[in-house]
C-alpha cells in the first residue's frame, strides 16, 4: 500500500536545524523544504500550500507565532508545529491557542519531531 | 590625570583610621568656648568694678588733699594781706608770720599725702618758697625800726607771690584733674556696657555662624551620603568640638550603610543574574539543540555517510559547543565574585558586553537594539563588572516597558563642555510618568511589581555611577520615549590610557 507523500516546511533561522532535518524528515519518505528566513517560507507557501510547518518562534525578523497566523489564514487543514527554544506555559498555551498542532521545546531529537509529525500526519490521512 | 576614585570595599578600614585621626585633633568643643567666653566676660566685670573702685578711692584722696590745699591757700593768702595791711598801715605783723606757721604746720602735717600727689619736687619747691617768705618776713619785723626795708620788700613780694602761684597753679590743676576723673568715672560703665554689647555680639554672631555653617555642611553630608558616595567625613575645622563626635558617629553610620549597600549591590546582582540567566538558557537551547540534532542523525546515518559528511558533522558539533561555551562565560563573567578593582576601561567595550549579555532578552522582546559609538573615546576608570551592571540594568529597564518592535538605541560620546564620556540609553516606549519621575532613583520604588523588580536598578546604578566621579540621571522622558544618561569622568587622553596598559 502506498502512502501519500506529506509536504513539510521546516523553517529555522538557525542553519543546522535545517541541514540536520531535512535528511532525518526525508526518510519517511516525505518531501521536505528548509528555510532560514521566515519571509522567503511564507513566499513559498504562497505558491504552493505545504501539510506540515515545522517553525521555530523567535526568529530576527518575523516571529513564529505570526507564521502560524498567516499560514493557517492561507491553509487552514496545514498542521504547524511550533519550535520553542524556551519552553514556557505562556508560549505553548499562545500557539495552542492560536491554532497550533502542538509545540516542540528545543533540545529536541529528531525522534521527537517525528513523533510530532507522524501524529499530524495521522490526523491529515484522517 | 584624573585620579582614580577610591572605591571602598566591605574590609575596608579607612573610616576607622579617619574615626582615629579625628579623635587626636586637640579638642576646643562648643561648651568650652562658651564657658570659656562666660570667664573672659566676668574677669572683665571684675577688673571693672576693682577700677572703679580704684578710681573712687583715689577722688577720695584727691578731695580730700584738695581740702587741705585748700586750707594751706587759705592761709598763706591771710598772711600775705597782713603782710600787705603791714606795708601799708603798719598793722601787725605776727597775724602774718601766725598763718604762715598755720600754713607751715598744714604742709608738714599733711607732707607725706602732699609729697605723693604734688610730687617731691614741687612740694620742695613749695617749702623753700615758703621758708624764704618767712625768713623776710622775720627780717621784715626785725628792720621795722631802722626802716631799711627798701631790700627786703621786693624780696618778700616775689616769695610771697610765687608762693601763693604756685600753691594756686597746683590747687587748680588737682581740681581740673579731679574734674577729669568723676568725668572718666562716669564715663566708664557706659563705655563697658557698649564694649560689653559688641563683644557679647560678635560671640553671638561667631557662634551661631560657627553652628549654620556647620550644620549647613552635615546637611550636604547626609545629601552626599544619600546619593550613595560612603566616603567618609573629614571636619573643616582643625579642632575637635561637639561636631567632630558628631561627624564620628556619621563616618561609623556611613561604614554600617557602606556596609549594607554592598549587600544590596550584590543582591541586586544577583536579580540582574537571574534576569539574564532565562535569557542565556534561551541562547544555550539553539547550540544544544544543534548539537543534539548533529549527533542524533551522525549515529543514525553513522553507515550511510560519507567521511566528508561527518567531518562536516562533527565540525557543526565543535563550533556549537564553543558558542555554549562564549554564552556561559559571558555570563559567568558577569556572576563571577570578585573584589572591586578600578582600572582604566574602554567604555564602548564595556558597553559593548553588556549588550551582548541582554542580546538574548532583545530577542526575546523582539525589540530592535542599535548603537552609536563616536570614534575615539577617551578611557574611564571603574570596575568592569559594575559598569556592566548598570548598562545591563538599563537595557534590561528599557525592554521592560517596550512592545514588540520597540527600538533601544545606545549612544556613547564625548561631552565637548567638559571631561566626561557620556552614555545615552534612549527607548521609545511609553515614558515614565512625570509624577513618578522624581523617585526613580530611590531604593525600591518599583513600577513592576514585586514578583518582577526589586526597585534597586536605578539606585544601586547611581551610587556605582556616583562612586565613580560620575553622574547619572533621567535626561528626558516623554510619551515618545525615555533617555538616561551616564557621565563618567574621562582619563585626559587615549594614549595616556595605552601607555598605563
């Protein structure tokens, strides 16, 4: 039986996460598509709608939690899952709120995320 | 140059050495000089009343020398107008030789009074004219009958006359001089209650000018003291008095506040530590994660990578565990105990660190952080890690009250008036409130509430600014944002810093 390909965004300002993601993501089989700049993610979902957005919080220019607004305004069956570097009640209750599938506190391994996303993809194929 | 400011510390033992050389300063309290000057105003009461008494006890003498003068004129004036009715009418001479002896017998009676106030001189001159008149007159009375008087008569009337002027010249003179001392006697209280006023005076200005000026200059101690500079208390005067334990029991307050205020630095330290602790756990996550995440997927995919890869990986390992580590010693840097140490310091690296250990809480309150530095900045002295306390402190104040997007902007410049390198902590947020503006800086007057500030910041940071030679104050705070400044005195010239280093 063959499963559909999941589309997943992965949007970090800090390089590796990335560089470490994208192959640890990849080997569900999944496509994956990192990015640095929170701008140039949102460039991109614009053109295509992604399943899955992987978003750290705080980033330089643009904050997580708008990501997730203006993602979920563009898509709203896509699942966001916030990476918070600091995991706070406030943040996560903040995401949650907001319409966030769950939050992921760094440091994480990837297994974890992939749990994460194996949820979110259960619920997708729901 | 200028000297470096002296910083004491909690060992610090100068104030009892200033407590020692005070109590050996010769002491000339208040009481004393009050009692001192009560004794000088009676010894002068004293030697008045005793010179009046004096002068009354000699106008006794005088008047009564001036009685027997009197008498003494009396009768030589009788006998020279018997002698003058015996010239002309041929009356009886021995009425005139009578009181020349009653005259004769005065003086001699009364010759030692006579002697001490007509003096020796004058009272022999007296007795010899008298004796010569005498003896012409005897002659006189012995040639009556060969009527050779033509010699004797010029004679006698030139002794009887000078006799009779010089008793008169005397007489007058006593009268005029005991004229002149009940003049003087009445004179003198008058002339010693006005004395006595302008003395009495004076004092009263000199000490209660001694007393404001003094209290003036505790008053301006307290103020110093409560601004936080705890240097202890040096006396104007060069004696000790009421003041000098007064400003010995304000030297051992000022060791006990001293004391107590590097308690509240260091706590309030520690509040700045904790602050930037959640800050720096934040930071620590990014290089920990990447360093998790690298080393999950370098033992998962350890057969599958190629060499180049895992250097690559291991290399992202490396380089993330020694950002951690730059993030822990900043901060480490920060906590770390130690002794206060003056030294000259480039104040834009100073600066520079504190924003660096806030970068965190920038980030995190989304708010933009820019600085100006002007090139060539003279060097300040102070300690590095309570310099930085107050630039973090300030930051950390301004992010407090700024929403996301707000901008701090730190400026650092040389004052063109004067030797002083001033920093500018400008924010655009909401400005403080007026009323409130006069009571910043004083110990725990908090906006934020207890569970967030303690109301040490802008306190303990004056007093570090202020133990430094420098000032800091709000320079400006309106709805548009809020700006302080921090003035340190500048060491004269950059070089003259590199060449102490």
């Amino acid at each position: 039986m063959e499963e559909q390909k999941l589309k997943i965004m992965v949007i970090d300002d800090e390089n590796i996460v990335g560089k470490r993601l994208k192959p640890a993501l990849e080997k569900t089989g999944d496509i994956v598509e990192t990015f640095e700049e929170g701008e140039k993610a949102l460039a991109r979902f614009d053109k295509e709608p992604f399943d899955i957005v992987v978003t750290d919080i705080r980033m330089e220019k643009i904050n997580g939690i708008e990501i997730l607004e203006r993602i979920l305004a563009k898509s709203s069956r896509t699942k966001v899952i916030i990476i918070t570097g600091y995991a706070t009640v406030e943040v996560a209750r903040e995401a949650l709120s907001k319409g966030a599938f769950d939050f992921i506190a760094k440091p994480f391994k990837p297994d974890d995320l992939r749990a994460i996303i194996a949820r979110a993809s259960k619920e997708l194929k729901s | 140059m200028t000297p470096p400011p002296e910083l004491p510390t909690l060992t610090d033992d100068s104030e009892d050495d200033e407590n020692l050389k005070l109590k050996e300063r010769p002491s000339i309290s208040i009481r004393m000089t009050i009692a001192i000057s009560y004794a000088l105003f009676f010894l002068l009461c004293v030697a008045i009343t005793i010179s009046s008494f004096w002068t009354i006890s000699i106008l006794e003498d005088k008047i009564k020398f001036l009685e027997i003068t009197d008498n003494y004129l009396v009768e030589i004036q009788q006998a020279r107008r018997f002698e003058k009715n015996y010239l002309l009418y041929g009356t009886n001479l021995d009425d005139a030789l009578e009181h020349l002896t009653n005259a004769k017998k005065i003086l001699s009676a009364n010759s030692k009074t006579i002697k001490k106030i007509m003096g020796e001189k004058i009272f022999q001159s007296n007795s010899d004219y008298m004796q010569k008149y005498h003896d012409q007159l005897l002659k006189l009375g012995g040639e009556k009958k060969t009527g050779k008087i033509d010699d004797i008569v010029p004679l006698l009337r030139q002794y009887g006359g000078e006799m009779v002027s010089s008793a008169e010249e005397f007489v007058k003179k006593e009268r005029g001089s005991v004229a002149r001392m009940l003049m003087m006697a009445k004179r003198v209280p008058f002339y010693f209650i006005s004395g006595l006023l302008v003395l009495i005076m004076i004092f009263v200005i000199y000490l209660t000018q001694n007393l404001m000026v003094t209290l003036k200059r505790f008053m301006d101690y307290t103020k110093r003291i409560g601004e936080g500079d705890f240097s202890p208390i040096v006396p104007a005067k060069k004696f000790k008095d009421e003041f000098t334990k007064l400003a010995e029991a304000f030297n051992t307050m000022i060791r006990e506040l001293n004391h107590k205020h590097s308690i509240l630095l260091e706590s309030h330290k520690l509040r700045a530590i904790g602050t930037l602790v959640a800050g720096v756990a934040h930071e620590l996550n990014n290089p920990l994660n990447n360093t998790l995440l690298t080393a999950e997927m370098l033992k998962e995919d350890l057969t599958v990578l190629s060499d180049t890869e895992k250097i690559e990986m291991i290399d992202d390992m490396i380089n993330e565990t020694v950002r951690s580590q730059v993030i822990v010693k900043g901060l480490l840097d920060f906590a770390r105990e130690s002794e206060t140490t003056i030294k000259p310091l480039k104040i834009e690296k100073i600066v520079s660190e504190a924003i660096r250990l806030v970068a965190n809480q920038v980030k995190m309150a989304m708010v933009k952080l820019k600085t100006n530095f002007e090139d060539n900045l003279p060097g300040i002295y102070g300690d590095e890690q309570l310099l930085k306390q107050v630039f973090v402190n300030l930051i950390i104040n301004a992010l407090d009250v700024l929403p996301p997007g707000g901008e701090v902007c730190v400026d650092i410049h040389k004052n063109k008036n004067s030797d002083f390198v001033v920093v500018e902590v400008e924010d655009n947020g909401p400005g403080i409130p007026e009323h409130i503006q006069s009571r910043i800086f004083e110990p725990f007057f908090t906006t934020k509430g207890q569970s967030k500030g303690t109301g040490l910041g802008l306190s303990v940071s004056k007093g570090i600014i202020r133990k430094l030679g420098g000032y800091m104050h709000l320079k400006r705070s309106s709805e548009s944002g809020t700006i302080f400044m921090v003035s340190l005195p500048a060491i004269e010239s950059p070089s003259e810093m590199m060449s102490k280093k």
